[in-house]
C-alpha cells in the first residue's frame, strides 16, 4: 500500500507542504506518465487513471463558468477577515468549517 499522506508532505517532493499555495503548480512542466507525484490522486505510471485528462478539463470548464456566472458574496455581511480557515487533522485536511458562500447570477 503506497503512502499518499506522506507523498504529499514529502520535502523533497513540496517545500512547506503543510501551506496552501496553488501557485507552487505555476509554469510546471508535470509529466503525468513519470514519476512526478504532483498528482498522485489519478495514480501513477501503467496504472494510473486513463480519465485523467477529461477530468481535469472539466473541473477548469466547471470552475470557470462559476466564476464567470456569478458574484460571490459572504452571508451576514461578514468581513473577509472573519472567516476561520483553521483545518482539522486528516489525510486531505478538510476545513474545520464549511465555507458559506452565497452566489449571485450575473445577468447577461
């Protein structure tokens, strides 16, 4: 059984795993049929998710269009500021709390 919590903290693999910074993916070259287990989650190598193309497409198409369709809002006129991004312990570790976003569609 291979060890993806550890992968994923690997300092040799992430510097300061421990922090979320999706701009670490910037400008990288990521060949999904090596060794680099940037994106263990489809697997790796001979065995590794033949889906894995679609699946990201569809996740930027998906992404994009909320971005693009609406507004985003805080409830309860809450301050950026006010939320609480402390994490629970887990091997993907989640939000200690949901984040409570109210969408508003913009017209065309």
């Amino acid at each position: 059984m291979i060890n993806v919590w550890a992968i994923g903290r690997d300092p040799s693999v992430w510097s300061d795993a421990e922090k979320f910074f999706p701009e670490r993916f910037a400008g990288k070259n990521i060949d999904l049929r090596g060794r680099d287990f940037q994106l263990i989650p489809f697997g790796s190598g001979r065995r590794g998710c033949p889906g894995i193309q679609l699946g990201l497409t569809v996740v930027c198409l998906v992404l994009a269009q909320l971005v693009r369709c609406f507004d985003w809002e805080l409830p309860n006129n809450m301050l950026p500021t006010e939320l609480d991004m402390t994490e629970e312990f887990g091997l993907i570790v989640p939000r200690a709390k949901h984040l409570l976003a109210i969408p508003i569609y913009r017209s065309p």
